[in-house]
C-alpha cells in the first residue's frame, strides 16, 4: 500500500455522484433492461440485474465456474448501458481513494439490487453481514490487501430506504450465528443510513450491516441501487459485483 493511499472507512460515509436527471436516465436504463432481471427471492419481487458473487459464486469451484459464466453472459449488456456511469463511479473511487481503481476482466461487473413493491421487503427481507463475498472468488491466488463495498441509490421508496448498521466490526462472520456473536450485536449501537438518490454509500464492508426493511410501501415504489464491491490487489483497485 502506498504511503499516500487513503484508506477505506469502516463506517459508511457518502458523497453525492448523480444528480436526479442522471438518476432518472439510469432508471430507465435498468427498467429497459427488465427481460435479464434475475429473481432473487422465493416470493417477493427482488432482482438483480448481473451476477452477483455473494449470491452466485457459492460452492467453492463448481460456484465460482457458474458465477463467472454468468458474468460472462451479463458483462457486455451492462458495459453498453452503464459504461459511462462505470467510469464516473471508478474516477470517483480514485479521486477519493488516491489509487487506480479498474473494473475487473474477469468477474461481473458492478450490477442493480431491483426491490418492486411487495409487504414482505417490510419484514427482514435480507440477512445481517459483513461482506465477505471475495473469498468466495479466485484473485490468482493472491489474498487482496483491503476491501471496499458501494452501495449507490438510483430510486428509492416515499418513505425511504436506508442500511442498519451495527457498530461492530469484524473480518468474520460465523454462521449459525455464534451465541457471542448475538450477544456483540445485541449490546452494540446500531444506525441507519439513510439513502438519497445519486448519493453513494461507501465503506469497508467490515461493520456489520443489511438492507433495512422498507416502511410503508406504496405499490408503485422501487428500491433500485448500484452494487459493487472492490479488492486492493497490488496497489490497484480492483472493481467487481
Ligand atoms: O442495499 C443495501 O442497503 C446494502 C446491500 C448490501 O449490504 C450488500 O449487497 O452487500
Ligand atoms: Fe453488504
């Protein structure tokens, strides 16, 4: 790591990216691209739009195959769509970060969490975490040097939508959940990000986090966001989903 490297904050921070007309044209890119939305959720309406590691690369390497297949398939549809918003996500990171930051060659590319309005995304929809999804992946064998996840809102519901935080941090997550792992959450502080459109949420993915459940959905709302995730790989940012 250079001397001059900023390093990533373990607590989200954010700064704003895409005003409301970029947001809105990013909208309608994701909304026109619906026919390669994958069903995330046994019931409910949850897509993603593009692999995601932390859901299709499990399994060591028959998961790994699969999830680089699927990038293989997805990759080019979204760097037509969404190179331009890419690029502005990757000069921004390197602003920030004082360090090259590449979106991979052979990962997925960042991709889109799609939340249509439905009353279970009002109970705990998705689980507590910390993202560890890059062990999952293969980076030659090389153990990466430092982690960052973004999370960047596109729309989000009336009422809002925000990320629990738990004030406790970790470089492991058992599961089942251990009993003093339970007691750390319970005795630990716990916030909410709230999300703002164009602004991105930026941290380590080493404090405990998950998607808040929505309050009060409308039928027409829509929680859409950005993902993506990063390794630091010999001084370089590497940028995945
Ligand atoms: O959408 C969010 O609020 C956070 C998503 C997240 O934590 C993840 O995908 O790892
Ligand atoms: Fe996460």
């Amino acid at each position: 790591m250079s001397a001059q490297m900023v390093l990533v904050p373990d607590a989200p921070i954010r700064w704003p990216l895409l005003d409301e007309g970029d947001c809105r044209d990013v909208a309608a890119a994701v909304l026109a691209l619906r026919s390669s939305w994958l069903q995330r959720h046994p019931a409910g309406p949850f897509f993603s739009l593009g692999a995601a590691s932390y859901l299709d690369a499990n399994g060591g390497q028959p998961g790994r195959d699969k999830y680089e297949a699927m990038a293989a398939q997805y990759n080019p549809a979204l760097e037509q769509a969404f190179g331009p918003l890419f690029a502005r996500v990757t000069t921004s990171l390197a602003d920030h970060l004082q360090a090259p930051v590449v979106l991979t060659k052979k990962q997925a590319l960042p991709g889109f969490h799609v939340f249509l309005s439905h009353p279970a995304f009002e109970q705990q929809v998705a689980p507590i975490h910390i993202d560890l999804q890059h062990r999952l992946l293969d980076w030659e064998g090389v153990v990466p040097e430092a982690t960052l996840s973004i999370t960047l809102p596109i729309l989000v519901p009336e009422h809002g939508a925000s990320m629990n935080v738990w004030g406790v941090l970790d470089h492991d997550w058992p599961t089942p959940l251990s009993e003093g792992w339970q007691l750390r959450l319970k005795q630990a502080p716990r916030y909410d990000i709230h999300y703002t459109p164009g602004e991105m949420v930026f941290h380590s993915g080493r404090f405990v986090h998950r998607i808040a459940p929505a309050r009060s959905l409308g039928p027409d709302d829509i929680r859409m966001t950005l993902q993506a995730h990063g390794v630091l790989l010999d001084g370089v940012w590497q940028i995945y989903w």
